[in-house]
C-alpha cells in the first residue's frame, strides 16, 4: 500500500490548531518567577493593571497649602497622562525530535521546560528594561574602594527612593551580582544568584549589561502578562531559520519526524512615575 506525500501543514493561515502541549501552564508560569526579573516582580511588587486598559499617570502632582482664616485658599492643579498598558508578545518556538518529545521522564521534561523558560524568561526581561529604563537616571560609578560604593548605593537610593515607601528592588547584571556576593561587611545575604541586598530583594539578568546595578521601585510600574501558551504540533511546517524575515525552506514536522514546541506570552509595562528607576553604570567594586 502506497501513499502520496502530503504538504506539511503551516500555521499562517488556514493551518490546524496546535494542541494543548502536556506541560502543565500553571507550574510553567509560576516557575518563571525563578529566573525572570519581570516575573518576579509581577508576583510581588508591580501594580498589577489589565491589559489594553489606559492608565491615569501623575506627570504634576497637586499641591496643598496652610492658609490663615479668611485667606483666599489656593487652587491645586493635577495634571494626568494617559497612556495604554499595550501587550508586547514573546515567543519561543524549539524544535526537537520525536522520540524526545515523547519521552515523559523527569529528564525529558526538564529539558523541554528549562529550554523554554529561559528563552521566555531573558526576552520578557530584555523588553522590560528597555521600556523602564527610557529616560531613566543612568549614573557613571565613581570608583573601585568602599568609599566609591557607598557614594554610588547612596545616589541611586536618593533618585529610587523618594516617598520612603515602595517595592524597592536591586537588579544587577552577571558580574555585578558576583562582586556583591564577595562584599562581606553586613550589607546583606547575597549570593551570586541573587538574593538580599541592604535587606532589599536583589535580583540577577542576564538581561542588564556587565557592570551594571539597578534599583527599582516596583510599585512605581504597571504591569500584567497573560496566562502563557504552551502548544506542540508534529504536523506544522517551520522555517528552520533564526530570522523569520530570511528566506529558508519551509521544513515539516511530519516527514521530518520532528516535533515542534512554542510557549508564548504576552505581557504590558508602563512606568507611573518617573523616579521609577535609576542605574549606576561602569562598577568595579
């Protein structure tokens, strides 16, 4: 018995849905939070607003007075912006072959969902800061002894922390993250993954360039992110190729006996205020 070939099916137009993949959404959302720096913050510090809703954000704040009786009282003035907490989409598409997909040992799953994490995890952390950081104080460190340090902890600190209230976060690069784990004088419980800094949660992104700390007040920023996506087909045709706008034959899954896996999101960010975020650049501590 024979058959012809058939085309693989594409997911651009008229192609059939991709089902539901076997990892589990939730526990693949929630373990996020252990390695993106957005994520994180999302469960814990951001003002969590829907998405595509329009913000009213304090660009001039009002104003009060102390008038004596019978004085004229002065008027306030607020002045909002409004602007949208618009999605951004990232997506991880993997491919691999069948008999790994089909391998539901501890071993296979974790391959599956380490790989998509990390590629969910460093895009979704990229696009925030490069949002955040828009017009954001970005200070020169001023030098390599302790003296330097504390001068740059405190400019940071007077720029971030204005009110004295707020989710306060540190968020350093790779490096930066190891120098401070080696700081040994009381300023916290740091390690080269992350973990406390001058009692604020300090966090690590491959996402920040070398030399690079952050603070952030969290409660400063809007955000949200929709429920992740994870879908897997054996009947879709890819273009096997890291840029999508390049030309590249169209590879199907089926007679390739490959299997592709895609996990997507899609998430806002919109900073309130603009003492939101600050930088010091350059450390060698």
């Amino acid at each position: 018995m024979s058959k012809a070939a058939v085309g693989g099916v594409t997911t651009d137009g008229g192609g059939e849905a991709l089902v539901d993949i076997s990892v589990a959404q939730s526990a693949f959302f929630g373990s996020l939070r252990t390695r993106s720096v957005f994520f994180r913050m999302l469960d814990q510090g951001f003002r969590r607003v829907p998405l595509r809703t329009h913000l009213g954000i304090i660009s001039a704040s009002a104003t009060a007075w102390i008038v004596g009786e019978g004085d004229p009282k002065p008027l306030s003035r607020l002045t909002l912006s409004t602007p949208a907490l618009m999605p951004k989409k990232a997506v991880a598409l993997m491919v691999m072959t069948d008999e790994v997909a089909r391998d539901t040992s501890a071993a296979g799953q974790s391959l599956v969902t380490q790989e998509l994490r990390g590629a969910v995890s460093d895009t979704v952390d990229a696009e925030f800061f490069d949002e955040i950081m828009t017009g954001a104080p970005s200070i020169p460190s001023s030098g390599a002894d302790q003296v330097s340090m504390a001068a740059d902890l405190r400019a940071l600190l007077a720029a971030v922390n204005v009110t004295g209230a707020g989710a306060l976060f540190w968020t350093a690069s790779v490096d930066t993250a190891n120098r401070l784990a080696l700081i040994n004088d009381g300023k916290g419980a740091m390690s080269p993954t992350g973990g406390e800094f001058l009692n604020l949660p300090a966090l690590v992104s491959g996402a920040i360039p070398a030399g690079t700390l952050r603070l952030v007040n969290a409660s400063a920023i809007a955000a949200n992110a929709d429920s992740i996506s994870l879908d897997v087909s054996g009947q879709v045709s890819i273009h096997m190729n890291d840029y999508p706008d390049a030309e590249a034959a169209l590879v199907s899954m089926f007679q390739s006996n490959g299997v592709a896996l895609k996990a997507e999101v899609s998430f806002g960010v919109e900073k309130t205020r603009e003492d939101a975020v600050a930088e010091i650049t350059g450390i060698e501590w």
